[in-house]
C-alpha cells in the first residue's frame, strides 16, 4: 500500500479493531469523541497560526496533525475515509 492517506487509515483501522496498549490513536478512542474534537479544534488553529506566518513546511505538518485526528474521529463514529472520498466524488463526480 503505498498511497499514504490509505496507509495511515488502515493503521487508524487496525488501532481501533486490537486497541494495542500504549497507541496515542486508541488512547484518543477511548477517551471519546469529545477529547477527539478537542484535538481537530486544536489542530485546525495550528493550521491557521501556521498558514498566517510559520511557512510551509509549518503548515504541512500541522494539516497532517488535522487529517490523522479527523481519521480518528471518522473510526470513533463508525464512519471509513472511503465514506470521504464517495462525498467528494458526489459532490464532483
């Protein structure tokens, strides 16, 4: 699998399915979905503190910190990245 937007949901999948001991993926599961937006809203402002002036390389990083924790909420509500996808391809199809 190299896409890895398909990689890291597969990883989120797998985290959700064994909840190993000691993954930040099921430690937000378990702590639910109000700590799992918490963690977006945190994120969706590092976007912007980043995007008004820290650079690029800043606002990669912290759009990835957005779409994992995104991805964590759409596991935690039972929902799949595929679910995503077949939205964007509604809405643009």
């Amino acid at each position: 699998m190299s896409d890895p937007l398909a990689q890291l949901w597969a990883t989120i999948e797998q985290r959700n399915a064994q909840r190993p001991a000691g993954s930040y993926t099921v430690q937000l599961l378990e702590a639910g979905e109000n700590e799992i937006l918490k963690k977006i809203g945190e994120e969706a402002v590092e976007v912007i503190i980043a995007a008004k002036g820290e650079g690029d390389d800043r606002v990669l990083y912290e759009l990835a910190d957005l779409i994992y924790h995104a991805m964590v909420l759409l596991a935690a509500r039972g929902l799949a990245w595929a679910d995503v996808e077949a939205e964007l391809a509604r809405r643009f199809g």
